[in-house]
C-alpha cells in the first residue's frame, strides 16, 4: 500500500474535470487514459495487469482496502457526487485510471503478421463484445479503421470484459487505406461463399464492415457468408464476427 489516499471534494478540482472527461472518446485521446470499472473486472485487471494503472477512485478509504493496489497507484477518496458521476455503471465499487497504450498504424503495404481483425464498429457496447469474443477465439492483433469506437471507452470495456488487454491496437486509417492492402485479404458478406469450407490462412485480415452500411464498395477480398436460415437480412456485426472468429477456431484447432 502507498499510505493514505487524497481527498477530493469539487468538481472543478483539476484531477476531477480530467476523469471526467474520461467517459467521451475525445477525452480518453486527449488525456490518454481511461476508467474501468466493475465488481468482477476491477479485481481481475488488477491481479494480472497491475502496472497498467495508475490511480485508484473511491467513496472511502475502506473501499480502497479492498483492493490488492500496487504501490505506484496513487489512491484517492472522492466526494459522493464525483464518485457517482465517474462510476457510471453504478457500481459502488472502486474504479481505476489506467494509461491507454500506444496504437501504431497499420502498414498496409505488407502482408499482415499473422491473423488480424479489421473493425470500424462505431458503438462502443459493440466493439467490446466484438474484442471480447477476439480475445475468446486466441485473436490478439486489432485494426481500427477510422470511425471506429475507441476501445477504451466505458462502454466498450464494459463490453469487452477485460479483454482489451490482452490485444495489441493498430489504427487503420480510412477504407481506401486497404485498396491495394498487401497479403491474403477476406470479408464477412451474406453474399460470399460458406465459411465453414473456407480454409483459413495462417497471415490474413479479416474485415467485418460498419454497422448498417456494410463493406466499403470495391473491396478485393474473399467474401465469406455464415449460413443461416434466412428469416432476417442479417446478422448483428458483433454477432457475426463471434460466429467468424468460432469458425476459424475450430478449423484451424484441427489442423
């Protein structure tokens, strides 16, 4: 433990207007942190990504007992009208400021290293489930194409469960970023053939399109199609990336 915590009481405390800025995208790039929070996932993020956070935030300081906190993270008990304004799950439970990590750009040019999902899915709630099920099926590289939800907002790592740490985040850039992109390129599509023959390359990049509006047009790549009954146009993007990244999994778990 790193002795008593601090106390804040104002809204308007420097500190307390950055934190609270934390729940939009614009202020997680600006500041380059985030906010975590839940019962179940505060513990576990704390236990196995420790030294990706940098403060803890409480009602009292009992609260922050609770909690395994390494000694480099700064402890602080908030008044009752900041604390509920930052836990916006409504938890009750101590939240964590973590620094968000460095997201390089995605070189197009060369083939990808090994398998690497494309998402520009813009709902937060979304991505994370989408990161959620990437993380489930051993999927760890990440490319967000522009408009995409940033991965560390509150509701995508209410989605995502805690998966966002263990992916690594490579920014892609507009859609006419993977016109002439390098190495085996394939897409989800109602319209393309079965996935479940589909033989998965070891170096791919798979690209789920955005809500609503699909893929980008002249996309060249294999469409894949999950094959369903046809009683709804189509499936939920994140559901559809779940039964891609399930496909893949079992195929190549085959060998």
């Amino acid at each position: 433990m790193n002795g008593g915590a601090r106390e804040i009481d104002s809204l308007q405390n420097a500190r307390a207007k950055k934190w609270l800025a934390l729940s939009e995208s614009r202020g997680i790039r600006k500041h380059g942190e985030f906010i975590l929070s839940g019962r179940k996932t505060v513990p576990e993020a704390l236990a196995r990504y420790g030294s990706r956070f940098t403060a803890a935030l409480a009602r009292t300081e009992s609260d922050l007992n609770r909690l395994a906190l390494p000694y480099s993270v700064e402890r602080y008990v908030l008044a009752k009208p900041l604390f509920e304004a930052l836990d916006m799950n409504g938890t009750g439970f101590p939240l964590l400021v973590g620094e968000v990590p460095q997201m390089a750009t995605a070189d197009f040019s060369k083939s990808p290293k090994g398998f690497e999902l494309v998402l520009a899915l813009g709902d937060p709630s979304n991505l994370g489930a989408a990161l959620r099920s990437a993380a489930a099926f051993g999927v760890t590289r990440i490319v967000l194409m522009e408009g995409a939800a940033h991965p560390f907002h509150p509701k995508a790592l209410r989605g995502g469960a805690n998966a966002q740490f263990g992916l690594t985040f490579l920014k892609g850039g507009d859609w006419a970023a993977l016109a002439d992109a390098k190495g085996p390129l394939a897409a989800l599509d109602g319209a393309g053939s079965d996935i479940e023959a589909y033989e998965w390359p070891e170096n791919l990049r798979l690209v789920l399109g955005e809500e609503g509006r699909g893929l980008p047009p002249g996309l060249k790549a294999a469409t894949l199609a999950i094959r369903t009954t046809g009683a709804v146009e189509s499936l939920n993007a994140t559901v559809a990336a779940s039964l891609a990244l399930s496909a893949r999994y079992r195929r190549i778990s085959r060998g």
